[in-house]
C-alpha cells in the first residue's frame, strides 16, 4: 500500500505485491523490553526464525519521522543500541513523533497501526501490553488492548505477562470483542511461563485453523485483531512460583520508585530479569522465537 509517510522495504514489498507470506515484528521490544547486545541479537534472530520458516520479516520502527517496514541490520543495532533513548511510541505519541521527524519504538498497538497501513496481518511479538495489577486504582491498561478491538492485525505473544492482571485483561478484551486463541492450549499462558489460573477462549491446535479464524473474521467484516496466546516451550518455562516471587518484588519496587505510565513495563522486564539472575530474560528470548515460527506458519497458512 502507498502511502506518504510509509517506507516499506523493497524485499517486503516484493512478497506484499506478490501474496506471499509476511510477518510484522515490534521496535520496542529491542528498544525498551530487554538489555544491548541480547535485544539486537534476539531482533536478528526473530528475523531469521521467520525466513527459516517460509515467511518475509518486516521489523516495524518510526525513523526520523518514516514509517519504516522492514529495517535494515544497522536500523535494528541502531535502536537496539539507543535503547530508552529511542521514544517508546504508541497511538498516542504516534503523530508526534512523525510530525518532528525523530526517532521511535513502535509498541503492539502502533505497530499494528503500521502493519495494517501496510498490508500485513500476523505480527510476532513477546507479550502485549494490557491491564495492570492495581489498574482499578491507576487505571493503567495499556493501548494495546484498544488497538487489538479495532485494527485488523492479529498478534502471536506468549499470552499475558504475570506483571498484568490476567483476568481483568481478558475481561477487558472480552468486552471490546477481542478472542485469545490458545495455540494447543487450554489454559492462558502466562508469558514466562505456560501455565497460569485462566483459560484461552478458544483452543486451536494448527496454524491452518488459525487463519481459517482469521479468513472468516475478514469474510463478516469483523474488525479488530486477535491475540493468539503460544506457550513457551516447556522447557524454557519458568516455575510460576520462582517467577511470581519475582514479579511481586519488582512491582513493589516500581511502587517505592514511583515509576508509572509507560515506563512501568520496561521497568518490570528489567527488574524481574535481575531479580532472576537473568532466566526471565533467556525466557523471555526463546518465547519470542517461538512466536516467530508459530506466525511464519499461520502467515503462510493465510
Ligand atoms: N511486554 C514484554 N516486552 C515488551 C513489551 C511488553 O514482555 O517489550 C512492550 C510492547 O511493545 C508492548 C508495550 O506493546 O510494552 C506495552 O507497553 P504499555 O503497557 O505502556 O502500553
Ligand atoms: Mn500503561
């Protein structure tokens, strides 16, 4: 799709035009979700975990001010290496930062803004945004949320971090019409780790019935995305009672630091990898592999 703002890569728009498979990856997840170098190593090997399985990556970031599909290796070290220095952008910083011409890390929702202006409908990422713990006092719910109810791009994540208050975050989806498809799995995942108290609306247990969803959905005119929620494999999982420990921890640190709004989870991410000597963030990096194999296969089931 032409646009003026957007700079979609020359190789992207090749498989755009022809049909064949495309799969949108997130900024700041390199940027803002893990440390340097593991961020641009992880961002590097995304992209070829989705070549390897018969799909194109497009790496989505904004810079200065273009909208850019698909990132070079030097744009990728670049923001992995700028980290906080790059703005964390979502909807609503979205204009802003294209208006000044700078530099920014799309999260899940303007991500999706981009990939849907470009013509892409599965996105890999580690985990989306969503309801916090405590959110009935800070109202803090991530825009992710109310991107998914309305942009027609449907993101692979390793279901919904345990920094989150995974209920209030399904009700939430519930209520703006958004389904979580457990990939061969019942019971919510809960990113780090594949097991938590709630369960999946809808258990699928192939790539092609997951785009059979997504076909039919486009087919009624349904808007909005889906989020389909891909375990970690088991072996990478981390007990939920050694990771729960953790979390706990790091919020009530974020507490006594004051930190909130959007800098709440990059601040979690960080603390829980420390306070985890590091495991969260191994996890946390071949969860997101998988999500990249799992959306290769359903884009190209599509
Ligand atoms: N969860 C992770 N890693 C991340 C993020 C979430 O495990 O990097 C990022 C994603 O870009 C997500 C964003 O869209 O954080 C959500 O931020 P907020 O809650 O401020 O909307
Ligand atoms: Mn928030």
């Amino acid at each position: 799709m032409n646009h003026p703002y957007l700079d979609i890569h020359p190789e992207v728009a090749t498989a755009l035009s022809e049909n064949k498979p495309v799969v949108a990856l997130e900024s700041t997840i390199i940027s803002h979700g893990m440390p340097y170098p593991q961020n641009a190593e992880t961002a590097l090997k995304v992209e070829q975990v989705v070549r390897d399985h018969g799909a194109i990556p497009a790496t989505i970031a904004i810079i200065a001010g273009r909208l850019k599909v698909g990132l070079s290796k030097d744009d990728i070290d670049y923001i992995a290496k700028e980290g906080h220095k790059v703005v964390k952008v979502s909807r609503r910083d979205f204009a802003f930062i294209v208006a000044q011409k700078v530099n920014g890390a799309t999260t899940v929702a303007s991500t999706m803004m981009i990939a849907n202006m470009a013509g892409i409908k599965v996105f890999a990422t580690g985990g989306i945004g969503g309801v916090h713990r405590g959110a009935e006092n800070s109202l803090d719910i991530s825009a992710d949320l109310q991107e998914l109810a309305k942009t027609s791009v449907n993101v692979v994540c390793a279901g919904i971090k345990s920094i989150l208050d995974l209920g209030l975050t399904l009700e939430y989806l519930e209520t703006h019409g958004v389904p979580v498809i457990g990939y061969k799995t019942k019971m919510l995942p809960a990113f780090y780790s594949i097991e938590s108290d709630f369960e999946v609306d809808y258990r699928l247990d192939t790539p092609e019935e997951i785009s059979e969803v997504i076909k039919v959905r486009s087919e009624l005119g349904i808007e909005g995305g889906m989020v389909i929620a891909n375990p970690i494999e088991s072996k990478y999982s981390m007990p939920s009672k050694v990771i729960n420990k953790a979390i706990e921890q790091a919020l009530r640190e974020m507490d006594e630091a004051g930190v909130k709004g959007k800098a709440s989870t990059p601040f979690l991410l960080a603390k829980v990898a420390e306070l985890t000597d590091g495991n969260s963030l191994a996890s946390n990096i071949e969860l997101v592999l998988g999500n990249a194999r799992l959306s290769a296969q359903i884009a190209r089931s599509i």
